[in-house]
C-alpha cells in the first residue's frame, strides 16, 4: 500500500499496489540504479517447447564420465496435470544407463543419474516451482571425482544451491560414472519415446563436458536479482554444446564451436522467441 496526500488542493486518495507488481517495479528500479549495463550479458531469444516439439542430438564419442555441468532458463507455460512428468534434460545410452532432469507430476525437481540400472544420483526437490510467469534458472554441477559425497551432485536454482530434498541419493563412491557427455543421445525437452514433452520456454541451454564449472561462471547477483553470464568463452569439452536459439530456421544449431547440431521435431521458425 502507498498513500498520498494533496492539502492544499483538499484531495486525498490511497493507491494500491499488487505484491507481484511492486517486485517487477522494484527489480526494474535496481536494474535503472546500476546503469545501461547492469546486464553485461543479455540473452536474445528462447525457444518455444508448446508439448508436442523437442529436439535431440545423437552423439557418437564419449566424453567425461565423472565431470559436467548442465546450464538452463526456462519458464513454465502449464503446470502438471498431477499424473505426468515431463522433461527438461536427458541423456541415455540404453534403459540402464541414463541422466536426466524432469519437472515432477507436483512440480518439483528430479536430478537422476543410473549406470547399470543402479541409482548413482537422485536429487528431487521439496520446492515446487509453480509461477508460469517467471522465468527460473537451473544448474547441475557434477564431479564423480569429489572426496565429499554430498557435493559429488549439486543443484542450484536461482543461483542458490538447493539443499532440502525429498529424495537424496549421491554416488557411494567416488569412482562412479554417469553418461550425461557420453556417446548418449541427449535429448532437449523430451524422453526417447517423444513423450513427456515440456510445455513452457527454455534459453541459453549450455552442456559442459568434464569441467564442474561454478555456478559463478552461469550467472551472478545484482542488487539481489539472478542474471545470467556470457557462456560463450567456456571450454565445452567433446560433447558439449551451447543452444542459443538464435536462428529461427536452425533452432537446433549449437553455437559452442562443437557443431553437435540437433535435430529438431514439432517446432517451426515461430517457436523462436524475444520472451528471455
């Protein structure tokens, strides 16, 4: 609530003000008091998932087993319909060998790596991510390699690392692997048998093969507000790739200098969009 008042015109009036409202006003006043370059990095364009498009690319060599890190924005055009998952990530040599991140049918979060068809990793949220208005970023940083087993997987959204899961499984040991940059099939949006499509928007979609980037090196805070950082100047290792959605007529082009292309199905040249 804010109030005003004029005396000496004798009027008096109260304004209301939405919460929701007030925090886009207030995050544009912080964007406005740093400056023209409060955003060092702008992302351009995203690309519209409408739950009948994905994309994927199929891999032929491996890359690391034991380091990656998967890097994504995305926003929610629906909410589950309490019965299906759906996919934002995933990568599979066979029924057991996968990786893979899901929006849960109650809209949490599943981080899940199997190798062998043993559970290496399983991470699934107690936060729910229900605002179809924001847009919400997501980081894994794995290192099979890490002494400590609890920080062998990590997950991070907003920039805050999240640590309250009802599910929390990490590699017994530190010689465990996972095929997120091997000759896996990684799939964008989708699950192999093009079911469980995601309904909502991603941006800036970056794979990182064998290095455990740090979450600093995706994005950074300013004035309490989570904004991205330019990619483009990581090293992306042998299956690693950079989606940037930046051509309408070649939304699967990856822009990491690896040409690991994807293919693409049920989406046009409409998809592309300005939301970011």
């Amino acid at each position: 609530w804010s109030r005003w008042r004029y005396s000496n015109d004798n009027f008096t009036g109260i304004r209301i003000m939405g919460i929701f409202q007030n925090n886009l006003m207030g995050a544009a006043a912080a964007a406005a008091s740093a400056g023209s370059d409060f955003y060092d990095h702008q992302i351009a364009n995203s690309c519209r998932f409408t739950g009948s498009g994905a994309m994927n690319d199929s891999r032929s060599g491996d890359g690391s087993t034991t380091k990656g890190t998967l890097s994504f924005w995305f926003k929610r055009s629906t909410l589950s319909d309490g019965s299906n998952d759906t996919f934002l990530f995933y990568a599979r040599e066979d029924g057991n060998n996968q990786f893979r991140v899901l929006l849960k049918d109650d809209d949490t979060i599943e981080l899940m790596a199997e190798v062998g068809a043993s559970v290496k990793i399983e991470l699934e949220t107690t936060q729910v991510f229900r605002d179809t208005s924001a847009w919400y970023h997501f980081c894994a940083i794995i290192d099979m390699t890490d002494g400590t087993a609890g920080d062998r997987a990590k997950m991070y959204i907003n920039g805050e690392r999240v640590t309250a899961f009802d599910v929390e499984t990490y590699p017994s040991d530190a010689s465990q692997t996972m095929v997120m940059n091997t000759a896996a099939t990684a799939y964008v949006g989708e699950n192999i048998s093009s079911g469980n499509r995601f309904n909502g928007y991603l941006a800036e979609y970056v794979v990182i093969d064998g290095t455990d980037q740090a979450i600093t090196d995706m994005g950074e805070s300013k004035n309490g507000v989570w904004i991205p950082k330019d990619p483009s100047g990581l090293t992306f290792g042998t299956n690693g790739f950079y989606l940037k959605y930046e051509s309408s007529s070649d939304l699967g082009n990856d822009s990491s200098g690896n040409n690991h292309d994807f293919t693409v199905s049920g989406l046009s040249a409409h998809d592309q969009m300005l939301d970011t």
